[in-house]
C-alpha cells in the first residue's frame, strides 16, 4: 500500500505510460493505481499521445487505448456543452442589454 501510494504520488505526463505498461498485466491486484494512471493519461492527452510509449500501448492493450481514447473525447464532448451553455447565456444576457430589447431603448431607424 505504501509503495502504491508513493508511485500514485509521483505520476506524471512522463511516466504514466511507463505505469501503465508495467501494470496492466497485474491490474486486477492494484486497480486504483491504473486508474490513477489513465487519469493522468487523460489529464495530459496532448503530451502522453506524442510519446513513443503511447504506441507501445496502444498495441499490447487497444482496448484500454481505446477506452482512453473514449474517456477523453466524451470528457471534450462535456467541456464543449458547457462551453455551449455558457456562451449562449451571456448571448442571452447580451441580447437583453442591446438597444431596443425591452423596449426602453429603441434602435435608431436607419435613414
């Protein structure tokens, strides 16, 4: 437990392929450590997808690449929605605010 902690502790966008290599043949003794991994895996995609590990990976173990791979685009696809959302309200709140849209302040006619 001590030794899972400390290499928890010390994962990294540089190592956690190299934990995931060694792990996953054992991963049903230390789950939460290869679940720590691919979060780091996800957190930091854009480094860990340029590394010569991530091939290595992805051919011993194409289907947990491939649930990494889901894991982000669906985290993305959450970041977008709320992007979406959050755009749309200050649009909203910016409508609100134009001239002419409440009626109190009218758009000047055009010429």
């Amino acid at each position: 437990e001590r030794c899972e902690r400390a290499v928890r502790d010390s994962l990294c966008a540089d190592n956690c392929l190299a934990v995931l290599l060694q792990l996953k043949p054992c991963a049903a003794e230390v789950p939460e450590l290869v679940e720590a991994a691919h979060a780091v895996v996800c957190k930091h995609v854009a480094t860990v997808l340029k590394q010569p590990d991530w091939l290595e990976f992805a051919k011993q173990y194409t289907e947990a690449a491939l649930g990494i791979m889901e894991d982000i685009a669906l985290k993305q696809a959450s970041v977008n929605a709320e992007q979406a959302s959050v755009v749309a309200k200050q649009a909203s709140r910016l409508a609100e605010l134009a001239p002419g849209s409440d009626g109190s302040r009218k758009r000047p006619r055009a010429p």
